[in-house]
C-alpha cells in the first residue's frame, strides 16, 4: 500500500479531549475519529489492527474448539424479563421501542439470547459440551464515557457461552477458556496477569479477570512474580490459578500470602473476564437436557468475555513512548515501512520501487511512504503509527548503497545494504508472522 493512496489523516497536536496516551495517539495517528460521546468510526489504519486482533482471537477460540455464531446487536426485552435482569441492568442498557410497541434493547451482552438459541435446539446429554461464540458490537450507556476505546458506549466485543452436563464438566470448559486467553494476550506480545474477580450482575461463584501489564494502566496489581513467567505451550490453569494476585484495594500488605520477594507490583489493563454461573439462566430460560438415566436436568453455564476494541487502547498503553505508538509484530497495521527521503530523486525512487515490490511479493504487509512531504513530516509520522521496521532511504546513503533499518519497538537503527535489509525482513516471515 502507499502512503499517498493510503488514508491516515494524522494530527501534530494532542486533542484536547484525550485524556490519556492510547486515546491522543489513536486520533493522533488517524485511527478513530468520535462520531458522538463514546461512540468512534475506524478509519483504516484503526480497522487494520482491530482486525488483526479479532483474528488472534478468533483463531484461539476455534482451537480451543469453540464454534463460532452470529448474534444481533438488537434484543427482544421478553428473554431479560425472564431471566430477570431487564430492571436489575440500570440505565446503562439502551431501552427502545420498534415500530409496533414492542420492547427492544441494544444488547449490552449476550447470556439470555445464547440460552434460547441452545435450548431451541438441544435436549440431550449426549450433544454436550457445547462453547458457541461470536464477535459483535455492544452497547452500554456509560454515565460518563471517556478514555476513548478503553471505556467507550459502543464496543467489539468477542463473547462465548459454554453448556454442560455437570459442575465440574463446566470446569473443564471453563479452564479450556482460559488457557485460551492466556494464549491470546500472549500472541499479541502482552504479559497477562490473571485474578480472581467477583461476579457482579453475571452471577455464579467462580469467576478471572485478566490484566495485562501497562506502564499507563489504570488499576494496581498485586501479584505473585512467576505469574510473568508463562510458556505458552504448557499453560496450567490450577497452578495459575493458584498464584496470589489482587488488585487495588483488595490487597491486604498486612496479611499477603506471599513473600516481599516474591510479591510485584505493577500497573495493568483489564482486557478479559470469564465467569461460571451454573444454572442460573439455564432454569429461569428453560435450558433443560436429559441426562444418561432419563431425567430432565438444567445445563451449568460459563460465559467468557474479550474486549477487541479495548484491546486496541490497552496494546497502546502497553507499547509507546514519547513518539508515538510501538505496535507488536502480531497485531501491527503494517509489518515494514519503507520512506523515501527523496521522492524527487531517481535513485532513491528506483531503489524505493524495487524494495516495494519484493516485499509486497513476501507475507510482509508493507507502508510506502511516496508523499511529497518533508522529511521531518515523514519521519515524525512513521514513528508515531508505530509499524514495527522502518526502511529508510535517503540520496547520501544510497551512493554508498546503504539504507537505515529502524527496530520501532527498541527504537535501535542500523546501516545495512538494501539486500542485507530485505533479507533481515524476509526471514522475519518465518519467525514472527
């Protein structure tokens, strides 16, 4: 893609309604513009990075064995009524009305409209376990939005709802579920963190938040140091769960179970919450099977919730500096940057094309910055959408066939080759993408 046929409408100046860094850098960068109070359209380069973080997720739900569905974002009041939290919700759920009276709301999330879908369909043991997901909008009606993406009224959200025959058969989805996230923030270059966490309007007695750890981050963690230490490929949710962790108030320095040594305190980003409810709605909305002796039996449920939108805030507050943004590999709008200095010179455009076209003909998803601009606007520019290489060539050091390397997330620059350059940036493709 080039960058003169691209649309990324960045600003200089910080807005004055961004209160905090991921908010300025995403308007900043041309990323979202507020269409009303917590509401944003994504312009391009925004909808490239929820994009690629809806795939991280998507594809660790399927290989947790997850099936994806598609619910919609408007809701019939008759299922909340019956389970009960159409009043309990509060102002915070969008109340409408459609054409004939009927009562309708935009739906903040999905348990009610998930336990109709199963029990119109399934009415014996032997079709369970059963995880049915989706990645949808959302509506809450926040008193007061702010911070962008972080706390916004309209969401992406991916939401998942598991059914089984037991308690402890739901268990087991539920730690599938969380092994899942781990291995999703992980992807995405993210330290997570995970909690123990109340249950609140959900309901049910077990229930994790992840954190992930965020220099900017807006709640305190408390937790046990090993929780950093994660491989990916053997995650053990009791032994993780076992680990001390608590947030803000509810760490007590007087009694904590752990060592001075062993206890860090960082700063972190709620991104992801699970929950088991049992029965809860499965009673109230007549999710019944029978089981293996004949009897009729109501289904134990888990509900899983990632915010993808959140998301995009939470990597931006966890990778910046005074810059601008420093995407990881994984979730990144682009993977290269490649900047002409010297649009007007033909060495500098010769040796820009044949760099363009090799990359783009490799897995790399590559930026060519074509405009004619100064140099200082390009430069400025390119770190502050944060692509993680930068290419960088300029007339000097291209008569001595050299072109700068540029390591955005470490902010380190080499001169190489052009060759030496391509090379680096096609191995990359066997190891990082």
């Amino acid at each position: 893609m080039k960058f003169s046929s691209f649309f990324i409408p960045t600003l200089k100046n910080i807005p004055a309604e961004a209160e905090i860094i991921s908010h300025q850098l995403m308007i900043r960068a041309g990323m979202i513009k507020q269409a009303s109070a917590g509401i944003y359209s994504w312009l391009p380069l925004g909808l490239k990075v929820l994009k690629k973080i809806e795939h991280i997720v998507r594809d660790e739900q399927n290989k947790a064995g997850a099936i994806e569905v598609l619910m919609p974002t408007i809701q019939s009041a008759d299922l909340w009524i019956k389970s009960g939290r159409y009043e309990d919700y509060g102002k915070e759920m969008l109340r409408i009305q459609d054409r004939s009276g009927r009562e309708m709301l935009y739906g903040p999330t999905n348990e009610e409209l998930i336990t109709d879908i199963f029990q119109s369909y399934i009415t014996s043991y032997k079709d369970l376990p059963k995880n049915l997901y989706h990645i949808q909008w959302k509506f809450r009606d926040e008193v007061r939005p702010r911070f962008g993406v972080m706390r916004g009224r309209e969401f992406l959200m991916k939401d998942n709802y598991s059914f089984d025959l037991t308690e402890e058969d739901s268990k087991i989805s539920y730690n599938k579920m969380f092994t899942a996230y781990i291995k999703t923030f992980l992807r995405m270059g993210l330290t997570p963190i995970s909690l123990r966490a109340e249950t609140g309007s959900i309901g049910g007695n077990l229930s994790h938040e992840f954190q992930i750890l965020a220099k900017t981050g807006e709640s305190t963690l408390y937790y046990d140091k090993d929780l950093e230490k994660i491989d990916p490929e053997t995650i053990n949710p009791d032994k993780l769960q076992s680990y001390y962790a608590a947030v803000d108030g509810l760490h007590d320095e007087k009694n904590c179970p752990i060592s001075k040594e062993q206890l860090k305190i960082s700063k972190g980003i709620e991104v992801g919450h699970i929950f088991y409810f049992g029965t809860k709605y499965s009673e109230k909305l007549s999710a019944f099977v029978q089981n293996n002796k004949g009897k009729k039996t109501a289904v134990h449920m888990g509900s899983y919730g990632i915010g993808i939108s959140r998301l995009v805030g939470a990597i931006i507050e966890a990778f910046h500096d005074d810059k601008g943004i420093k995407w990881p590999i994984s979730v990144a709008p682009f993977h290269v940057s490649l900047i002409n200095l010297m649009i007007d010179d033909k060495a500098c455009a010769k040796m820009s094309n044949i760099m363009y076209e090799k990359i783009s003909n490799s897995k790399l998803d590559v930026l060519y910055d074509d405009r004619d601009c100064s140099i200082g606007k390009k430069l400025s520019d390119n770190d502050l959408i944060g692509i993680p290489y930068q290419v960088i060539i300029g007339k000097r050091d291209l008569k001595d066939n050299i072109v700068q390397l540029k390591n955005r997330l470490n902010n380190e620059t080499k001169k190489i080759s052009p060759e030496e350059a391509l090379n680096f940036l096609l191995e990359q493709t066997l190891t990082d993408f």
